[in-house]
C-alpha cells in the first residue's frame, strides 16, 4: 500500500536546553501552536508498506483493552459513589 502523509517539520526548543544547544527536529501530524515549536514548512511524506495479516486482530485486542479499561474506571467511580451513599446514609440513621 501506497500512502502520502501530510504533516509538518517543525523545530522544537527545549526550555530546559542549554544556550546554544540546537533545536530537535521532527515531523508532526500537527500544526504546532507552542512557542516551544517553529514551524520550518508543511511537508507530504509518501510511504509504501504492507499492512500485516495480523492487523484486524490486532485493532480487535486495542479495543478490548480499551474496553477493559473503561469498565474498570466505570467500576471504580461506582465504588466511590456507592462508599459517598453509605456515609451520608449512616449520617441521616444517626441522627
């Protein structure tokens, strides 16, 4: 598969760099808005690779884990509102 990427080469200073150390370089698929980046030019990028056999089923486990993870913040904020019902429950029982 053939692809164009459209991104950026942008120049990133470092706040914590000595004076006169360079700049990092890279490529971003973002438009920096920082005063930490400069913008050196758009920039298209074309690459050719093979997408993996191994690709849908890899994608599938992101998501579980993804869906794992959701469900046990869920489980944990439920735990909390659970543990916040109780207190002011013995609160009004005690009174």
């Amino acid at each position: 598969m053939k692809m164009t990427i459209k991104g950026y080469i942008v120049a990133y200073f470092s706040r914590y760099a000595k004076p006169g150390d360079p700049p990092q370089y890279s490529f971003q698929a973002w438009e920096p808005d920082s005063k930490d980046y400069v913008l050196i030019t758009p920039h298209e990028h074309e690459v050719e690779f093979e997408v993996p056999d191994n690709f849908i089923p890899a994608r599938v486990a992101v998501m579980e884990k993804a869906i794992a993870k959701i469900h046990l913040e869920a489980e944990e904020e439920v735990v909390e509102i659970k543990e916040q019902i109780q207190k002011l429950l013995c609160l009004e029982s005690s009174v």
